[in-house]
C-alpha cells in the first residue's frame, strides 16, 4: 500500500489532468444544478466518495477518523512564515485546546481573530482548517487562534458554542500577547464554526458586551429549524448531503433542545441591527447555499456592512481543499482578503 505521502503525490497528479478527462474520470459529462457548474475536480471528489460507506452509516468516532484522514489529503501546506503555538484556555468545563497562528509580520493596529473549524459539531478538530487559518493569519497581518471546541454526541449543545465564547472571551482579554489591537477580535469558522460566529455576534448584543471586530461567516448554517430550496437542490451534494445534515443535528441537539432556539438557529434572531460588520461566504454545491446568502441580506437590510461572496462551481467544506483544488485556494485568499478590508475598513 503507498504511503500518505505517496498517495497524495498521485492524487495531485490526477487532479492537474485536463477538466475534460477529470469529467471522463468522473462520470462524464457536466455536473450542472440550480443554474451552476460544479468543478471538475469537486466532481471528481464526489464520484470518488460514491464508492465509500456514507458518513451516516459511520459511528461518530468512525466519522471523525475517516474526515481527518481524507482533509489531510487534500489540505494545503502552512503559508510561509506562519507558526504555530499551542494554546490551552480555561472553558466553562475545563481546558479548551487552541491554536495560534503567528504572521510573518503583525500589524499591531489589526484584531485578533477567533476561528472555529467546520464539522456540525460532531466532527473536525485543529487539522480541519489548518491551511484557512494561516492564510488568514498571513493575509490579515494577526493572529488567529484556532478552537478545538467540544464535540457531540458526547457534548451535545451548547458545549462546543460554550467553548468558542469562551474563547472569544479569553482573546479579548489577551490582546497585548499577541502584539494585537486592544480592541475586541474578529470571530469566524466555517459551517459549524459559522454557526458559532454569528452567535457569538449576537450573544455579545445580548449581554451589553462590544461587538466583534468582524464575524466571518462560511458556508453558515444559520437555520437549523427551517427548509431551503437549496436543502432539496442540493440535497445529494457532495461533501454535504441533506441526510448528513439531519445525522449532525441528530448527534448534536439534545432532546430537551428547541431547534428555532436563537443559539441553535441565529436566523431566528428578529432584530439583527447593531451586530458587527460581517463578511459571508458561501458554496454554490451546498444545501446550506440559501441560509448563507439568506443572512446576509438580513444583515445588510438591518444596517450591518456585508461583503458578501458566493462560489458558485465550489461545494460545502471547500476551506479544507486548498491543497488539491485550486479554485478553492482562491476562493480562501479572496475571503481573506475581505476580511482584511472589512477590517481596514472598520477598526483602522
């Protein structure tokens, strides 16, 4: 059997054939739906996992262990310059591992940023987006301290939220470590990690405390009580089908949980005036596409600045595919882009 490294050499070989034979590769033909094209080398990754057990099929420990070994073949290196520190914080229920994501150069007028990686709350870890968050950390001149929040079934919400906010929390108030502003940070993640951002958002306006910096939204599920279009669009969407979604949510919420709860479903917010100025990505392949752009229309209607992106030939998850797809690796250094200006925009 060939090594990781020999594997991951071949499948970059692979993914650099021209798009017409990737497509032959994959099925033949063009993968078009809701009024977009999917890219090859999603598509190939998508033929791919049809040979696979589904993700519901898998226990949670399975999941965790099989999305970790196929991110890390697909994940891009460490920007140049970055380096890693590992952090741990006091949580609400012991200590929350992180990681911090030191530039090349820190530009001291800049926040911190918090980041808190994909996963419905039942998969993902520091690894998930490892390459995101030093090509935020790079781009945005700060550093980027990295969750590794809890996870359900065997903490269930609001454990791994709790975490993030503790997080947050704890950024806030060790600016001066990492030669960062003294002013609140940014908060972000991607899906989950999203979720988590925009409650995190609102759950400041809740408390009296200052807004973040900026909320970066990815591929946000924003609703997880209400139906999409998109949901049925992009129902068998790869990496992110329907039926994953509900098997997420069937490992996190618990039975006592209200779904429309605004720190489950922050679209259920009715007032969004006064949140933090926000940029909101997402994936054209996702059947959490609508609740992204949904969201970001509220913000705008509410007087929030939004930048908002959506990818339309990239699918759910794609923060995690910028070593093997490089309209994916753009796409991650365009929203970091974004977010540098938002952040220019607003707090230098």
């Amino acid at each position: 059997m060939a090594s990781d490294a020999a594997q991951k050499t071949i499948l970059k070989l692979i993914l650099s054939l021209p798009s017409p034979i990737l497509r032959a590769m994959s099925g033949g033909g063009v993968v078009y739906k809701g009024g977009r094209t999917l890219d090859p080398r999603f598509q190939f990754f998508a033929h791919a996992a049809k040979k696979l057990p589904p993700m519901t099929s898998l226990s949670p420990a399975d999941a965790v262990a099989g999305s970790a070994k196929g991110l890390a073949a697909v994940q891009g290196p460490l920007e140049p310059g970055v380096r890693t520190e590992s952090l741990s914080i006091d949580g609400p229920n012991g200590p929350v591992p992180c990681r911090a994501y030191r530039p090349p150069q820190t530009n001291a007028k800049a926040p911190l940023i918090v980041y808190a990686h994909m996963g419905g709350g039942v998969i993902g870890d520091l690894e998930t987006c490892h390459a995101f968050c030093s090509i935020l950390s790079s781009i945005c001149s700060t550093t980027v301290i990295s969750v590794d929040y809890r996870l359900a079934p065997d903490h269930k919400f609001p454990a791994g939220l709790e975490d993030v906010l503790a997080a947050y929390r704890w950024a806030r108030d060790n600016t001066a470590r990492f030669g960062a502003a003294a002013v609140p940070p940014a908060i972000g993640g991607d899906s989950m990690g999203g979720n988590f951002s925009a409650i995190v958002a609102q759950e400041m306006k809740r408390t009296g405390e200052p807004q973040p910096a900026v909320q970066i939204l990815i591929y946000p599920a924003v609703d997880v009580a209400s139906e999409t279009p998109s949901m049925t669009t992009y129902a068998d969407a790869y990496p992110l089908t329907r039926a994953t979604m509900d098997w997420f949510m069937g490992h996190y919420i618990g039975a006592d949980a209200d779904p429309a709860d605004p720190r489950l479903s922050p679209d259920k917010t009715a007032d969004l005036t006064g949140l933090a100025p926000a940029v909101v990505a997402t994936a054209g392949f996702d059947p959490l596409v609508d609740q992204g752009e949904g969201y970001a229309k509220r913000l705008q209607a509410a007087g929030v600045p939004v930048s908002y992106r959506c990818y339309d030939s990239l699918a759910h998850g794609f923060t995690a595919f910028t070593g093997a797809i490089p309209a994916a690796d753009e796409a991650c250094r365009e929203i970091a882009w974004l977010v540098r200006e938002m952040i220019e925009k607003q707090t230098l």
